[in-house]
C-alpha cells in the first residue's frame, strides 16, 4: 500500500469493536453418554418396549412408486401419441 499515491490509496478502516469474552469462548459441551448402553437388549420376537422410540421411515419407497408412476406416465403418452 505504501507504493501507492496517498490519492490512490484505499480510504482508513473504521477501528474494529473491542472482543469480550463471552463473543469468543464458546459454553461447554454436555457431557457423552453411551446412548448402545441405554436400553437393554431384546429378543427378536419381542415387541419393543412402549417407551421407546420407533425410528421414522425413509420415503423411499414412496418416491420409487411416484418416480415409476411417472415414467409409467409417460411411457403410455408416448405411445398414444406416436401412434397417431
């Protein structure tokens, strides 16, 4: 910057706001827990407790039967177009 005309220079930055402590030390983190060790196992026939969570479904399944619908769709307005 020095090698620059004072005219040419870029205007002074305004002087930064002073840190505090609490903008730069993050709280702590909650302690780990070993969420295996939690429940305890259960046999394959048993159902699962009532308590406990029931994991959510993927959709998957629901996308690969509208993606098919669609190219179903498609496929036969294709042909009943073609045929004309």
């Amino acid at each position: 910057m020095k090698t620059l005309p004072p005219q040419e220079q870029p205007p002074a930055q305004a002087p930064l706001p002073p840190l505090e402590v609490a903008n730069v030390v993050d709280p702590p983190l909650p302690p780990v827990t070993d969420a295996s060790k939690s429940a305890p196992p259960q046999p394959d026939d048993a159902a699962p407790a009532a308590d406990s969570p029931q994991p959510s479904g993927s959709g998957a399944r629901a996308t690969l039967a509208n993606c098919g619908l669609s190219v179903v769709a498609i496929l036969v307005l294709a042909m009943l177009l073609h045929s004309n």
